[in-house]
C-alpha cells in the first residue's frame, strides 16, 4: 500500500515566500501586512467560516424564552 504523505510548503506558503521575496527586494511597496496574507488569510477565513456557523447554528436553536 502506497503512503499517500504530502511534502512541501504548498501554494500559500510559496506565494508567501514569493510576496516576502519580493517585498524585500523592492519589487512591491505593499504594507506587511498583505505581503503575509498567505499566511494569516487562510486562517482568518477560516475560522471567520466558523464564526458564521456558530451564528447560524444559534440562531435556529434559539426558541425565544430566556
């Protein structure tokens, strides 16, 4: 049976690397902020997703009476 193991860093983290790159180099005048999106989006999104589950979830549990 094969061993179906990824290795590497990935899209976001080679487009990390690459923003990085070229926010060092000069080549983009972005704020560090978008530079390391890649790195911090995904997460944000993520769990901004939870977030938005969570929500709907109480909401439809609520029943009113408090």
């Amino acid at each position: 049976m094969a061993n179906n193991r990824s290795a590497g860093i990935g899209f976001w983290g080679a487009l990390a690397l690459m923003f990085i790159g070229f926010k060092l180099t000069g080549y983009i005048d972005w704020s560090w902020w978008w530079v390391l999106a890649p790195i911090w989006g995904p997460i944000a999104l993520a769990l901004a997703i939870m977030l938005l589950f969570i929500t709907w979830a109480s909401v439809l549990d609520w029943d009113g009476e408090r």
